[in-house]
C-alpha cells in the first residue's frame, strides 16, 4: 500500500505515466500530514507509558475477586497486543514525512535504499495491524469465554509468544516491496529530477498478483477472523444474561466495555483502509487492461490516502473516547507529572 501514500504510477507499454499530485495537494497534504504526525507521535507515546505503567502494576499486584482477575489477565494479554498495535503505528507514521516530502517536491530524493525500506516498512506495518486486530479479537473471545485457558495462557507467556510471531508473516508479505521496489524516471522523453519517482514494483500481471495476496492475506483474512470471534462473544455474553447474578453483571458490564473498545478499533482499521484497497484494484484492473493512459483519480485518491494515513490515529482517540480505564491512566500519569514539575 505504500503506493497509495506516495501518489499514482502506472505502468504503459514501455514507459512509466506519472500522475503526480496538483497544486492544491501539494500544500494540502502536508498539512494534513503534519497534523497526523504530531497527534499520532504524542497519542501512541502516551499509550506506551500508559500500558508500560499497567503491566509493572499487573505483575506487582494480585486480586482474589473474578472482575479484578479477568481485568489482570486483559492487562498481561489484550494491552501487549495494544502495545505492538501502537509499535506498529508508530512506525508507519515514520514512513509519513518521505511521503510528505515526496508529494509536496514531486520528487524521491532519497535514494534507492530508503525507497525499498520505506515501502517495506509501510507494508509490514499494515499487516501487523491488521494480524494484531485478529489475534486482539481472539484474546477477547477467549478471555470472555474461556477464562481459564486464558488465565494458563497468561501465566505461560503465550499471548507475548504469538505477538511476536505476528510480525513474522508480517515481514514475509512485505519482503517483496524491499526486493522489487526501485526508482525510475517518469518518462523515456523528458528525464528530469522532477520525474524520479519510487516506482510501484513488477509488471502489470505481478503487481495484481501481489495487490491481491496482501488483500486476502493481509485484509480479508484477519476481517473474517474478527467478525467470527466477536460473533462468537455476542452470543455468549446473550447466553449468560439467562443466568444473572450481581457478579455476572459487573463482569458483563466489563466485557461489554472492552469489547466494544476493540469492535471500534477495527472498525476504524477496516474504514480508514478500504478506499485505499478499492483504489487499488481500480487501478490495477485499469493497468491490465492497457487502454490509454490510466487516469487520474483526483480527490478521491487524496481522500484515500488521508484516510490511510489517519489509520495511525484513531486508535489513541478512540481509547480516550471508549475506555474509562485508559481515562483514568491518563489523568493519574499527567497528574503525576504536573506533580513532579510543581515540585
């Protein structure tokens, strides 16, 4: 997808047809990207301490209740998910300002090296979201309807076990960015600086190819996993509501919290990217057919991209709006820290 945050090619016949973005864009996005930039920086570092300060809290204190044993099991398990989803965005807003830059010069003045990393980067980072959502909304299932399993695996360290090897299928997709990515003049007529570009990589038949394996793979797949688990925790928590007791209803209440939490954060995921993966099989059905120059998408490939960019934001807004414990983290962390200034 780093094609989408970088701006239109397309590959014709022999030569490249660079769609470069207006005029109005080229002040627009940067802008619109130093605003992502600065928000995503301040909201994802917040969220590490915050998560960091609960995890030191979960090892250092038990809880003989049911609702504070669940509540330290989601801290060990759901908030090390957390944790590497805000890794992952943190590190696809660091492939932000090449874009910016690249976008407001019409120019890729970087270098090969960093094209391939940078796309790489974009990549794997896309897919670690998207698998980290998955494996978040499986944890949810099995913390809400197997307590127990979710309790052994906490104390075998499994659930840090499979966030780690989350990011290995991550980097295996995105292998092909960094192998095949390269730069290349815009045009066989007029070869200037202004026409280096970091060209989206392989032929036409190989790109299609790619596009729809990191859909499926990286975008459908974890979808139909989501949509499954938590279909599977609606119906559960329907169940218990046959049976209730005060205690069964504060650890209701609790998971209904957390899930819809996690509901809207895939939401967010899945909204933010969809225009940029319908975009690119619009382009990509444009560019096998080989007839005329692909066009431009204008506005609505802008559109694609901010909400693509954006994608890295929403989570710490959406934990600020949705989450009553991360709320109460934050006031305790700043209170601290105006705390320890007075002083």
């Amino acid at each position: 997808m780093a094609d989408i945050l970088s701006g239109n090619t397309s590959e014709q016949g022999d030569h490249v047809n660079v769609s470069g973005p207006s005029d109005i864009e080229r002040v627009f996005v940067p802008v619109l990207d130093t605003f992502i930039l600065f928000t995503g920086f301040v909201g994802h570092i917040l969220v590490i301490i915050i998560i960091c300060r609960t995890l030191r809290r979960g090892r250092r204190k038990t809880s003989g209740n049911i609702t504070g044993g669940i509540q330290q099991i989601n801290a060990n398990g759901t908030d090390i998910l957390l944790l590497s989803l805000s890794v992952a965005d943190l590190l696809l807003l660091s492939c932000v300002p090449y874009h910016t830059v690249a976008i407001a010069t019409r120019h890729w003045s970087f270098g090969d090296f960093m094209c391939k990393a940078v796309s790489f980067l974009g990549a794997m980072c896309t897919s670690a979201s998207a698998f980290t959502l998955a494996a978040l909304a499986f944890s949810r299932y099995v913390i809400v309807v197997h307590p127990t399993k979710a309790y052994r695996w906490r104390r075998d360290g499994r659930i840090k076990m499979a966030t780690g090897l989350l990011w290995v299928p991550a980097i295996v997709l995105a292998i092909p960015q960094f192998a095949w990515r390269t730069l290349v003049h815009g045009s066989n007529i007029r070869l200037t600086r202004q026409d280096l570009i970091c060209f989206n990589f392989l032929s036409n038949t190989s790109q299609l190819a790619y596009g729809v394996c990191h859909f499926l793979l990286a975008f459908a797949l974890p979808l139909v996993v989501i949509v499954a688990a938590y279909g599977k925790i609606y119906h559960y928590l329907r169940q218990t509501r046959q049976s209730r007791t005060s205690q069964t209803d504060r650890l209701e209440l609790y998971h209904n919290q957390v899930t819809h939490t996690s509901v809207l954060l895939v939401l967010a995921f899945a909204l933010c990217w969809l225009p940029s993966y319908g975009l690119m099989f619009v382009q990509l059905s444009e560019q096998t057919s080989g007839i005329g120059p692909s066009p431009r998408y204008g506005p609505f490939a802008t559109f694609a991209r901010v909400m693509a960019t954006s994608s890295a934001v929403m989570n710490p807004i959406l934990y600020v709006f949705m989450s009553q414990k991360f709320r109460k983290e934050l006031k305790e962390l700043l209170g601290s820290k105006c705390g320890e200034q007075s002083v």
